[in-house]
C-alpha cells in the first residue's frame, strides 16, 4: 500500500523514538543540503528530516525546493535542535512532485499580505495562518453537528433553489435556463417563465428558514446548515454574496428559550475550538497582536484573542430591549460628541457602529437585543401585545457586531397574514407555509449564525473573506 504513512501532527504528539515512520508532505525549507522541514497540513509545526551527507544524490538534492511533494521513510530519533524534540534520520526520499522554486507564488522571504493572499487563494492554505483558519474552521463545524446531534435535533437539508425570498428583501440571485437572447415575454413584456426550467420565477436561497419551519413542526426540533446567496452589492470586510448559515427551528419554543438556545450554542463551539485547537489558536492569537501593534493605541482591541474567547465563556450575555438600546446610545458619549456616522433614533435599524458601541464600550461582553420594531423586521416574527414591536432577538459580539438573529415566530394564522398583507408578501405563493399554522399551530422559535462571522470572530481575523475557502464578493468569483 502506497499511503502507508503517519500524520506529522500525530508523529509530534507522540514524542516517541527509536521506530521507523513514513511521513509524506511538501518541503517548507531545506538548509546545509541536510535538513529537510517537511508540513502535510495537520499541523503548523514542521517535522525535520536529516539526510546524512552523501547519502543522496545530488541530482535529487536540488530539486528539493519549497513546496515539492516527498515522501520519506526513515528511524525517529531525538532531536539536538532548539524547538523540536523529535526528528526523522532518512533512509528513503522520494519527490512525488517538483515546485519551480522561481515560479512559486508563496516565497518565504516576504511575508505576504492577506490582499495578495486573496489573489492566490488557491495556494493561500499552504501558509501558517490560513492553515490555523481553516483547520479551526473545520472543528467549529463538526462541533455544530455535535452540539444538535446531542439535544436530539433533526438535520434537514433545505432547498438552494427556490421560489421564495424568506428575508423579503429581494436581493437574489436568480435561477433560469431560459436564454438570454429571444426570453419569452407575455403581453406585457414581463418574462413568461411558464416556459422556465421550473414554470416560475426561481433563485437561490437566502434562507432556509420558512422550509425549517415546516420540519420543526413535525419533528420538533431541526437544524439546517449549509449555503445561502445575498445578492448584496455590498463591498465591506463583513460581507459575502455566498456563506453558510446554521439555522436551528424548535417547536414548543418562546423567544427566552431562543435566547438561551444560541447563548448555549455558541458557548459550546467555542469551548469544542478551545479543546481541540488550541495550537492553531494561540498561533492566531499572537498573529492579532502583532497585527494590533500596528494601530494606534485608541483602536487596539483590549483583550487578546484567547482572553477575548475565554470572555465570552465565562460570561452571561447582557440581554436588554431595543427600547433599552436606543436610550443606551442616546446616553453615550459618543452620540453627545457625534461620533456615530449614522443617526439614533427609536425605529432605526442599528448599524455595526452602534452595535459594537453597546458590546464592546458600554457593556464590554456579547448583548443580546430583544424586542425590534416590527417596520425592521421580517413578517414572519411574532408581534407582541404593543403591537408596535416583534420577539425579534439578535447577539452582538466584539469587533463583529450582529453574529446571531432570530425571533419567536407568529404562529397565530390572522396574525401572520395580516403582517403579509401589511408588507406585500404574496400569501399564494406561501400556501404550503401557511398551513403549518392551520393544522396544530404552536408556538416555535428559531436563529441563524452566519457560520463565517462565527469563524471570523473565533479567528480573529479582520476581513471575512479569509474564513471561506473562495470568497463570493462583488465583481469576484474567481477559483
């Protein structure tokens, strides 16, 4: 069998001597034609491999350049060196593919940015910092199967095309197989999509929130996770056209058992990154500070990242109304000084400076808001008995703003069709929705987490297009 081979990761933790090992990876470095740092991604750490002088050819020395493949069999021994306990004595190298050392896009000798990074994000997981993402990435992932898996949730997998705008905000991608030349129009010249591939107007989810609904109403409690489109011309460091999203539906459920639910729920994926990433997270938490030094004083973060993740875990997040919210800012020094770009008033939704105002200066840990006017807000929330706000909640986290929205649902049917008449949301189209609050409504509630701005605040990191593999932005769709 070829890959007959141990982890570097594994090989590391061990720390054992004395047995022979294969380990296969692409050279990171290779100095004195005698040592070898070789990285297979399970790890930020390097094994180092010794080639005893003359034991190889030169022919084949020289092509051991950054980023070829090898494979290498050889005894575990330990190692003199400063910073690794173990190292590998070679018997074997083999070069399973050559990397043109001048052609290569990753050199060591610069440092490169993330800007550039983004251009070649192809190779970009080949370097410590995208290595550290995407394996903690991975781990908050599992960690979300794991923690519903546990409560007894249903994962359902919800349509990426549909016929229904969950949000109401019309900015969608459209599905069609109809051609762009000769489209077929009814009288009036609006596209007859009669003859589309589906005999309607189709697009690519925003959300699969409303067929969540229907599963929670049979199975109790489900989960759904996978990607949602916003077509959002919106070129910012918190935005994509394409993400995942985590959107949990539980029957039975009001707007404090929601709250509790995601405060819950992000504590556990927290923690589950903490137990099994650490390595990767101090390597990113030293990778911020650094970053930090660069600001000035005023603009620097107060807590490391560590410290920032541990914050969160060992506090109860602040819940307060909007109403409460609004009051707070109106309060703040930074209204009084006109600090804020955008206004304060009741009824405004809150931009991301007001909402990391309240998280990180005023209360300094997560908030969660409850209790938003129902002109902001989508029809399907629940109206409550003022009958000018909604049990809408949303979490606001340091350096992110809001992680988390979601609310208590309307179950009560001319509730939930008066609010659809009120803003023009077509209850035709809807039927089948609408008939989960026929037959044996309940009171139910749900949220969905933007899984990147979960990754991107776990990180630390500052742009969310290096917490997705391809990032889908405006005028990008590249790899």
């Amino acid at each position: 069998m070829f890959n007959k081979r141990i982890k570097v990761k594994q090989l590391l933790a061990s720390e054992q001597t004395g047995h022979e090992v294969t380990v296969m990876g692409w050279v990171r470095t290779f100095r004195n034609n005698q040592f070898l740092a070789v990285n297979d991604g399970s790890t930020n750490n390097n094994i180092q491999i010794v080639l005893e002088l003359g034991q190889f050819d030169d022919a084949l020395l020289k092509r051991l350049t950054t980023s070829a493949s090898v494979k290498v069999t050889g005894e575990v021994v330990p190692s003199m060196g400063k910073g690794q306990k173990i190292e590998i004595k070679a018997k074997t190298l083999e070069i399973l593919g050559d990397s043109d050392a001048e052609k290569y896009p990753l050199q060591l000798k610069n440092r490169p940015s993330l800007e550039y990074l983004r251009e070649i994000a192809h190779m970009r997981f080949r370097t410590n910092t995208f290595g550290a993402v995407f394996r903690v990435r991975h781990s908050l992932a599992f960690a979300i199967h794991k923690f519903f898996n546990e409560k007894g949730f249903v994962y359902l997998h919800t349509p990426i095309i549909t016929a229904s705008d969950a949000e109401g905000a019309g900015e969608m991608f459209r599905v069609t197989s109809l051609p762009f030349d000769g489209t077929p129009r009814n009288e009036d010249g609006s596209v007859n999509f009669k003859e589309d591939f589906f005999g309607k107007s189709t697009n690519l989810t925003v959300s699969g929130q409303l067929e969540g609904e229907l599963g929670a109403t049979a199975f109790g409690e489900i989960y759904t996770f996978g990607p949602t489109f916003r077509a959002e011309n919106s070129n910012t460091a918190r935005h994509l056209a394409e993400f995942w999203m985590i959107e949990p539906e539980m029957a039975f459920s009001d707007l404090e058992d929601n709250m509790n639910l995601a405060e819950e729920f992000i504590k556990y994926i927290i923690q589950h990154a903490m137990d099994n990433n650490r390595e990767d997270l101090e390597f990113l938490a030293q990778r911020l500070a650094e970053e930090e030094k660069q600001k000035p004083q005023a603009e620097r973060s107060e807590m490391g990242l560590i410290e920032k993740l541990e914050f969160v875990l060992n506090n109860n997040f602040e819940r307060i109304t909007y109403t409460e919210a609004i009051d707070i800012l109106l309060q703040s020094p930074a209204y009084k000084k006109k600090k804020f770009q955008y206004e304060v008033k009741w009824g405004i939704d809150m931009q991301s400076e007001h909402e990391r105002y309240l998280v990180e200066k005023h209360f300094k840990k997560p908030v969660i808001v409850t209790n938003y006017p129902k002109d902001i807000k989508a029809f399907y929330m629940r109206l409550n008995e003022d009958g000018k706000t909604v049990a809408a909640m949303d979490i606001l986290a340091p350096g992110i703003g809001e992680i988390v929205g979601g609310s208590q649902r309307e179950e009560r049917l001319e509730n939930l069709e008066a609010r659809m008449k009120e803003m023009h949301v077509p209850a035709d189209e809807l039927w089948w929705y609408l008939d989960t609050r026929r037959f044996g409504t309940v009171p139910h509630a749900g949220f969905g987490l933007g899984f990147e701005r979960m990754v991107l605040f776990v990180t630390g990191m500052t742009n969310i297009r290096d917490v997705i593999a391809f990032p889908r932005t405006p005028k990008t769709a590249e790899f």
